[in-house]
C-alpha cells in the first residue's frame, strides 16, 4: 500500500524555510521593520539549542543534548504538557522557548504558537484548504514549520505558503504555489519542507528554495494519478526572497517529491541537493545553476522518494523503499560519481530501503527504517561503506529517530518510544514505554506516528495521531 509522510533544514549559514509571493496576492508586511524586543525575548528557561524546521538545525536528524537522563523510567520519560491535534502528520518546530505547531481543522489548516515547555497557547491563525488526498489519507499538513529571523513559514498540503511573525502571527506574505505555478498534485499533495540559504555568507538576504514542480497549463491528465503523463516546465525548485517574497530563480523541469532539500559544503562551495521525483539535482544555491544531475527511482507509476539525502564528507547516500534501495554518490569537481548501489539480490531484506524516515549517520553506520509496508518494517543499522545490514530488530513499523549524545531516540509508527545505542555489533534497547495519562490511563501517542522527533532545550516533542506530547528528558 502507498504511504508516505511529512518531510522538510539546512547547514551552518542555512536554515529551512518554506516562502513564495507576487502577482496580486495578499501581502501583509511591516516593511523593513527591525525585530521588537518581543521579537527578539526567548522564553527559555534553560540552556540548548532550538529545533528550527525539519531534522533539525543541520537538517541531518542530530541533536547537541547532552546529560539527559539515561535510562528512562520504566513509564518512560516525564509528560510535560499534551496538546490536541487536528489532521496532518508533521511535528512542531521549536524556537526561543516557543513550539509552533501545524495541523488542519475541517476547512482550515491552524498554525498555532504555544509557550513551548508549558503547551500554553500564546495564538493561534487559520488559513482555508480544500485538499483531499487522492489515496484517502487525512488532509492536514505534511511539512513541518520553519523558523528563522523571527518568522515562521509553512507549507500546506495542496502548495499554500506562509510567512507570519513569530511574536503574533500576523501574515508577511502569502502564495498559493498550486496556481502560481500550475502545480498538478502529487499523490499526498505537498510534503518536502523548504529551505533557507544565506547569500554570500555576509549578506543580510536570504533565499527561501523550494520544491515546486509546476508544469504547462496543458498539462493536468483526465485521470489525476498519472504523473507520468506530466511534464515539468521550469519551476522544479524556485528560490525567494525571505524579506518580500519575490522570486530570484527557478530551475529544472523536474517534478516535486516529498525529499526535503538539504545544503552541505562540497569543495569550498555551498551546494544544494534536492532529490526531485525522478532524479537527484546538485545546484548551486547562489544562480540555481544545475552541476549535475543523478535517477534514483523505481519505474514504477506509484513510486515516490521521500527521505532526504544524507552527507558524510564529499559522499551523500539515497535510499528509498520502491525499487533500486540505495546508492552512495561522491561529489567531485560539481559532478556525481556512483561508489556502489544494492545488488537486485539484497534488496528485499538484506539493504537499506528507507520510505520516508530519514536515517541518521553516526561512526560509519547509519541508523534507520527499512521497509515499504508497517508489517514487514525492520529498524537496522547499515555499513556506509558496503551497504551491509549488521543487526535487524522488528516490531517498530515504519519507525522514525534522532540521535542525541550517541543514543538513538525512536518513535515506532505504532506509538512506542525506544532509546537505542547507536552501535554496530548489536541492537541494545536501552529503554522502551508506551506513553500513557497518568489520570485515565490511556494511551498518548496513537499510531500513525509518522513524524520525526523533535529535541529542543531537553525537551522531547513527538505526535501521534490527534496529539502533541512534550516530554522532559532532563529529570
């Protein structure tokens, strides 16, 4: 069965984002307003880092916490706070002590802002949304928010872009991507988070990138499902101006995936790596000129990439669930060289095959789901170098994690949190709970739990189905 979920971060002079407008579209901004003190007032009460958009701030799943509390109690780590939920499948996004959170009541998708180790509502916005998913999934939102220069973006699951300030909410811009650019809907509409690029290092502007994937007005097939009959025209990735919204660039004719794009430094030189729906694009963010180009997919109509690229060095691994598994490219001189890829052999349950959890890297070894349906899902940990699978552990479903101080975090599709060493001689299950009310009893965290965790401050934000749960892993 098709499934897929969430998706959307960045490097050192880069932070993920969503944004878009022009051409008549509603604008509300404070024009070359500097931030209030506000604006700029943390509510933190402790030390750490913030958890600004999708994987994190390095977008590659790892958190700097360290001295948490290790084992946890056998009920698991202390509920802090819970929030109830509408529709959607992506998780919070937390900045100077405060957590925003996007999900989709009836004909509105809400984006709230909530003191962030209380679960107060300091205000919450709606934008109006008639998305229905072709394959019958719920109509919430897929990206997570992105926070950075005191805004916040979405991204809405039928291509409505946001920019708000953080301290009230108050709209900056506005675009409906779908029409501006004659988006044909994916399978599960919008997914893969954008992405903040800082130009020029010292520069004040800021590029918002974004997975677009419009096509000619010709374009739209009688039957919605067949994308590929579709063909992209020039709008694969286009690339915003933070401040006023305006376009800088677009290019490729590549349709859009649900692959969140990420920055890394190949060279001496920032590049971008979006992995649309057929092929991995190498880029540089500055002009959008594209270096070199990478298929990756399975030749099959149903099949989608979802996890984000991940980076060791000059080498970055793709992995999906539907057909080739994975490949390790290196990058030299702006040009792809393939290292090895999956013999056809292993590839049922003897590699990695990540749907849409991203993996997380950690000594040579990355750490992750493979598996495209919940039931024959295994959580393995896997050789960078050889592809090789050195421990297996079922039970978990399509399961998400991080990685904080060497110990994994992961939130199996079905509810359950784990903490797991992250080593390559064995599976070595720290702890394990499922989270329940201390008044009624009953279970937190309902499946699908599709979301990735989130580490902010010490605190531990996981979602499942129409909940919100914070957890300090402090005391």
């Amino acid at each position: 069965m098709v499934s897929l979920r969430t998706i959307v971060m960045c490097l050192s002079c880069a932070l993920v984002c969503t944004s878009l407008c022009e051409n008549g579209i509603s604008q509300e901004r404070n024009s070359g307003s500097k931030p209030g003190m506000d604006e700029q007032r943390s509510l933190s009460t402790r030390p750490g880092e913030d958890w600004s958009g999708f994987l994190g701030p390095t977008g590659n799943g790892r958190s700097e916490l360290r001295n948490a509390v290790v084992p946890w109690a056998e009920t698991g780590p202390k509920v802090s706070w819970t929030l109830e939920l509408g529709e959607g499948y992506c998780g919070p996004a937390v900045s100077k002590g405060r957590a925003f959170v996007f999900d989709r009541i009836a004909g509105e998708e809400r984006l709230r802002c909530v003191r962030a180790e209380t679960g107060e509502v300091l205000w919450e916005k709606m934008s109006p949304t008639s998305y229905v998913d072709m394959f019958g999934y719920d109509g919430g939102p897929r990206s997570s928010p992105v926070l950075c220069d005191n805004r916040v973006i979405t991204y809405g699951a039928e291509g409505m872009l946001s920019c708000r300030r953080q301290v009230d909410g108050s709209l900056q811009w506005q675009v409906e991507t779908g029409k501006e650019f004659h988006v044909v809907p994916n399978f599960f509409g919008v997914g893969a988070s954008p992405v903040i690029y800082q130009k020029n290092s010292g520069s004040q502007n800021k590029l918002v990138i974004v997975q677009v994937g419009g096509s000619a007005r010709s374009e739209s097939p009688a039957n919605p499902q067949r994308l590929d009959l579709v063909k992209g025209l020039d709008s694969g990735l286009v690339a915003f101006d933070l401040e006023n919204g305006r376009e800088v660039w677009r290019t490729s004719s590549e349709l859009a995936s649900y692959s969140t794009p990420l920055l890394n430094m190949f060279d001496g030189e920032v590049r971008l790596l979006a992995w649309m729906r057929d092929r991995l694009l190498l880029i540089d963010p500055e002009s959008g000129a594209i270096k070199d180009s990478f298929f990756w997919r399975a030749e099959e109509l149903f099949s989608v990439v979802a996890a984000t690229p991940v980076v060791r060095a000059a080498e970055v691994l793709l992995s999906e669930t539907y057909g080739p598994g994975s490949v390790l490219l290196s990058i030299e001189n702006d040009l792809f060289v393939e290292r090895r890829r999956d013999s056809p052999r292993s590839r049922h349950r003897n590699s990695l095959r990540c749907h849409w959890a991203t993996p997380v890297l950690h000594e040579g070894c990355v750490y992750g789901t493979t598996g495209r349906n919940s039931g024959d899902a295994l959580f393995v940990c896997a050789d960078w170098e050889t592809g090789e699978l050195h421990w297996k552990e079922p039970g978990l479903g399509r399961a998400s994690c991080i990685l904080a101080d060497g110990v994994l975090i992961v939130l199996s599709e079905f509810g359950e949190l784990l903490l797991i060493k992250a080593s390559k001689t064995t599976c070595e299950i720290i702890s394990r709970c499922e989270l329940k009310d201390r008044q009624s009893g009953g279970t937190l965290l309902n499946p699908p739990c599709w979301a990735a965790p989130v580490v902010a401050h010490g605190y531990l934000y996981v979602r499942g189905a129409g909940k919100l749960v914070c957890l300090d892993l402090m005391h």
